[in-house]
C-alpha cells in the first residue's frame, strides 16, 4: 500500500515536472520560431501584423471547433454584450497591440535583448496600476522597481549592435501589455467574471483579429502586394500557428497543474534559456558580459516583485477559506489570456 502511494506520488510528480518543461520547451521554441520565420531570407516574410493575425484567426477558428462543432468543451456563461464592449474589446486590442508590437521588435534587435527589456514590464504594470488605483505605493515597491530598472538600462548599454527603432517598438509591447493586464485586472475586480482559458481565448482572439486587420489593411498589405517575392509554405504556416496555440494551452495546463507563482518562477527560468541558447542560434545575438550583469540584476528584481505579489495573495486565499487548502485555490485558472505568438510571457 505504502509503495503503491509512493509510486502515485512519483507519477504525480513527474507529470507536473513535464508539463513545466513542456511549457519551457513550447514558448522558447515559439520565440524562435517566430523569429526564424520574420528573418528568415529562405522565407523573406517580414510582416509581423500578418504573422500575428494568421495566429489570432487560427485560434479563433480552433476555439469555435472545439466549443460550437465538436463540443469537447463549453464557453462559460456570463458574457455579455456590455461587458464584451468595456471589457473584452480593450484587452483584445490591447493584446494585438502587444502581439504587433513586439512581433515588429524582432525585426530591429536580437531576441536575447528583447527578453532583456521586456524584463521591465512590472515596472510598467505597477506604474499604471497605481495610476489606476489598483496598487499601493510603498518603500519595498519603490526598491524592487528601481533594481529592475537599473538592471535593464545596465543590460542596454552592454548591447553590442542597439537599434532605438527596436527598443521603441518593444517598450511599446511592454506599455501594450501592462494595460492589457490592468485591464484583466478590472474586470476580475469590478466585472466579476471569470472565464477559463478556451473561453477568453473564443471571446478575445476574435477582437484582436480585427484590430489586427486595420493596421495589416493599410500598413503591410501594401507592401505584400508590391514585393510578391515572399514565400510561406503552407505546412511551416500550420505548425507555426498551432505551435502558438499549445503555447496558450501549455500555460493554463502549468497554472491548473500547479500555482501561478510556479508558472511565474517558470517564466523566469524560460526567459534565461531563451536569452542564453538565442546567442547560440542567431548570428545577430552577441551576449557581453555587461548584457547578463544587467539582466542578472533586473531577473533579481522580477523574482522579488513575484514575490512580494503573491505572498498578499496567498494570504488573503487562507483567511478566507476557512480550512480549504490555499494551493488547490491558486490552481484556480480563473481569466487566463493567451501569452502568445510573441511568447512574452
């Protein structure tokens, strides 16, 4: 009996280990893949807005399948038409803002120092959430986002090759996101509504399809039409698009498996390989010593402000269940938006 329980636990144990291995795998794989398929001169496709519009559109249509057709899953009740408006259609156009933007980075700068940056994104966060009113200042905040802070502009002036275009087009997916998630925030608080992964994926990739569309219209579809030497095979398309879209399920599997701090704490474990395994496949990514100093710094400051954001949580989940088991509590999904085809994550 006893080695039976021992053994479950080890399988238990070992399944929980693959899914946070399979979601480092799947989104430094996407972050590559991506990249690949932007620069690639055998492929020659460098539009970001389509790229990220075939994924918006293809997990549209994947969600509609699963939910309307097959019935394999159901969309949740308590949408509706008011809150899809205030709600929905800002993190949707927020999110293809995020998806564009920092898509069009990879066109500028290496994918290593694009990690590097988009290790601001809490300092970002909590800025507008306290302009929103959602956070509180304090010393300890004002501590943890000044050591990002220094450690991404020391990570910057290691940079070998810096391109502003670059950087402005990323810090803009940064500012993109950070929105996106003081707006998911709102509607969790003031909404109260709650929707697992494929429903919000089924409400929100729509949107951002169409906020995609407009810019595709008059910014690269143009440029498609005059260039004609592009060339996307179908089959590297498909796996590309589907790559993206078990890279959103991967994420709610991690978070219902285990907690949102371990899916973070991955996050950051990912963030390294990628930074560190793009110096190996990409001749545009030259790492300095100065470069890992200054993200050392700003990867320290992330993991505090992770910290210190989910211990509050956490607390907060105890007193209030009354006996109920805190970590069955964060496995709660809740509203999980895609991270995507940029893989920010």
């Amino acid at each position: 009996m006893e080695e039976r329980k021992k053994s479950k636990e080890w399988m238990e144990g070992a399944i929980t280990y693959f899914y946070l291995l399979f979601y480092i795998a799947i989104s430094s794989g996407q972050i590559f893949f991506n990249k690949w398929v932007l620069s690639s001169k055998d492929i020659n496709f460098p539009y970001p807005v389509a790229l990220t519009l075939l994924h918006m559109v293809f997990s549209s249509i994947v969600c509609f399948l699963i939910t309307k057709v097959f019935k394999v899953m159901k969309v949740e009740e308590g949408m509706t038409s008011e809150i899809y408006l205030t709600s929905v259609v800002p993190i949707g156009a927020m999110f293809a803002m995020t998806l564009w933007l920092g898509n069009s980075a990879y066109l500028y700068i290496s994918v290593a120092f694009a990690q590097m940056l988009k290790a601001i994104m809490p300092v970002a966060v909590f800025l507008l959430g306290a302009a929103a009113g959602l956070e509180e200042l304090s010393g300890r905040m004002f501590v943890i986002m000044s050591i990002i802070s220094i450690g991404v502009v020391v990570a910057s002036i290691g940079e070998v090759t810096i391109s502003w275009v670059g950087v402005v087009y990323q810090m803009g997916g940064v500012i993109a996101e950070a929105l996106r998630l003081i707006f998911i925030e709102i509607f969790l608080k003031k909404k109260g509504v709650r929707l697992n992964l494929i429903s919000m994926m089924y409400y929100v990739s729509p949107c951002s399809a169409l906020c995609l569309f407009v810019p595709w219209i008059f910014f690269e579809k143009p440029k498609m039409d005059s260039s004609g030497s592009w060339n996307f095979p179908p089959l590297t398309l498909f796996l590309n698009c589907m790559c993206t879209f078990i890279l959103n399920l991967s994420v709610f599997l991690v978070i219902s498996r285990t907690s949102a701090l371990t899916a973070r704490v991955t996050g950051v474990v990912r963030d390294w390989v990628v930074v560190l395994l793009s110096a190996a496949i990409f001749a545009d990514t030259k790492l300095t010593f100065i470069n890992i100093i200054g993200y050392g710094i700003a990867i320290a400051g992330v993991v505090a402000y992770n910290n210190h954001k989910l211990k509050p949580a956490s607390h907060s989940v105890n007193s209030q269940a009354g006996g109920i088991n805190s970590n069955s509590q964060e496995k709660d999904p809740g509203v999980q938006i895609p991270l995507s085809t940029k893989a920010s994550s």
